[in-house]
C-alpha cells in the first residue's frame, strides 16, 4: 500500500517531469541532426563528454559558468568533427556515431584515471544553481527546480517552431527529404547538415550538463544508455516534438519507478528492476516497428 500510495503521489508525478529532462534533451539534439539527413548515434557519447568536461572545467576553474561554457565549447568541436567525418567525407554514419562513443568512453575514463586518480568518479561539486522561484510549492520546487528542466519543457515549443515555422527549419527538413532537389533549389545542403549537427552537439552538451550537476559529480557509466534510449523516444516520437516528448515521459516514468522499487525495499530483485528502462525500451520500439517513418534521406 505505501509503494501504491508513492507512485500516484504528486512527487512522484514531479520526479518524472524531471527525470525527463536528459532524455528530451538528447532526443531534441538527435531529431535536428537527422532532420537534416544525418543520423547521430553518437548522442550517447556526446552526453558523455559534456557531463565529464562539465565536472571537470567546474573544479579546475572553480566557476560553474566557465565549466558550462566550457563543457558546450567542447562539445561543439567534436560535432565539428562528427560532420567532417559524415557529411565530408560521407563515411557510413552508424559506424561513426559507434566510433564516436567508444572513442569518448576512452578519453573520459583515461583523463579520469590521470586527473582524478580514480577509475570510478570524481571529485564532487556544486552543479548548478537551484531555482528557488518556487520553493514555497512543493510540486513545482520539483518540475522546476533549475534551468535546464525548464529550458527543456520551453524547447518543446521552440524546437516545434523552428521546424515547422521558420525558413531554416523547412530547408533543414528539405536536406533531410531531398537533398537533391534542395540543392537544385540553391540550398547549400552541407551547411544545413552541419547546422543540425551542431545543434544536436549543443542539446546534448546540456542533457550530459544535467546529469553530471544532479549527480553533483562524474561517474564512470553515469549515462548509462540515455542517449540510446532518447533516440528511441525520437523514433517513437516520429521525429514530431511534442509527440517526442511524450515518448520520454515513458521512459522518465520508468526510471522514477526503478528509482522508487529501490527505495522501497520492494522483494523484487534489484538486477530486475535496474534493467525496467532497458527492457520497455525494447518492448516499445518492437510495438512501433514498421510504424514510423524517418525522413526520407537520413542516412544518405
């Protein structure tokens, strides 16, 4: 009755709304990289490098801005990269996003174990500031507790905008459907592609920035299959924002429950509910097979 009691409580509700915020983040950062024809496996290990420089930058500099700004910095530069590699040199982009994500794994465990001297975690820091604008509501203290999550429910209509109402966004989604034929119309489809590439470099820079500040610090693994899992919210979403949204209130719902079993004791072993995420992961994506369709050129 008490686990009853947790799971339809307004916290629980408010945990879930937040726990979402990395996983719209990095299914927005994968939905305008493949809006514009690229496919971004690679948001795994993008969270990756954002949540480590993040931590890292904070502590050496001691400023919470400069580790921000930093960490995004970084991020950009290796989507620079990525966009050399698949849109230049036109290399399979599955095997680049792989590539990607081991290669970032490496460096973080390599500086972690030579900065920090530990092959598990760093030091722990501040993180961001906590909004304290609804501190008296304890519902909203929750949802809204820091600028991230509410950047986040904002980019819901920003993102949506963008796409569907703005020059740049019809010719983003025109490189993704017809790059031929954009080109012929005088549409530069390199740069569109790149755009969309850096500003999936930037949202997931800020998906891995919260996760390293609610955590107060960087653990080894601490995505922990997060940037896979968004990119399947985005399939499920079918490539729509506000459907994609949805899509991750599933999975944030998911974790909130893992994270909620675990607190309560509950006789369910704990290898079992660790993988819940995973396993609705699978189950949802097997229900949608054959009912989505990506932009027509993704992948080209």
């Amino acid at each position: 009755m008490e686990l009853l009691n947790s799971l339809i409580s307004l916290t629980f509700f408010a945990q879930v709304l937040r726990l979402m915020t990395p996983f719209y983040l990095g299914a927005s950062a994968s939905n305008f990289s493949e809006r514009g024809g690229v496919i971004n496996i690679a948001i795994e290990g993008f969270m990756n490098l954002s949540a480590f420089s993040f931590v890292l930058f904070s502590l050496l500099t001691g400023n919470i801005t400069a580790g921000f700004i930093l960490a995004v910095i970084i991020n950009l530069v290796f989507s620079l990269v990525y966009s050399f590699f698949t849109v230049n040199l036109k290399i399979n982009q599955i095997v680049t996003g792989v590539g990607f994500n081991l290669l970032i794994a490496g460096i973080t465990k390599f500086l972690l174990v030579l900065i920090f001297k530990s092959s598990s975690n760093t030091e722990r820091f501040e993180g961001l500031p906590d909004l304290n604008l609804f501190k008296s509501v304890p519902f909203l203290e929750i949802v809204f507790s820091d600028y991230l999550t509410i950047f986040c429910f904002a980019l819901i209509f920003i993102s949506g905008f963008v796409l569907f109402k703005t020059k740049f966004g019809l010719r983003l989604r025109s490189v993704g459907e017809n790059p031929g034929a954009a080109e012929s119309l005088g549409i530069r489809v390199k740069s569109y592609k790149l755009s969309g590439i850096l500003i999936s470099g930037f949202l997931s820079s800020l998906a891995g920035i919260w996760l390293a500040s609610n955590q107060n610090s960087y653990s080894d693994g601490m995505i922990a299959g997060r940037g896979y899992i968004a990119i399947a919210a985005m399939i499920i979403g079918k490539w729509k924002p506000v459907n994609i949204f949805f899509a991750c209130l599933i999975f944030s719902a998911f974790e909130a429950l893992e994270i909620t079993l675990q607190i309560s004791g509950t006789n369910i072993p704990t290898q079992l509910i660790q993988m819940l995420p995973y396993l609705i992961t699978i189950l949802v994506l097997i229900g949608f097979v054959g009912k989505t369709k990506p932009p027509a050129a993704v992948g080209s």
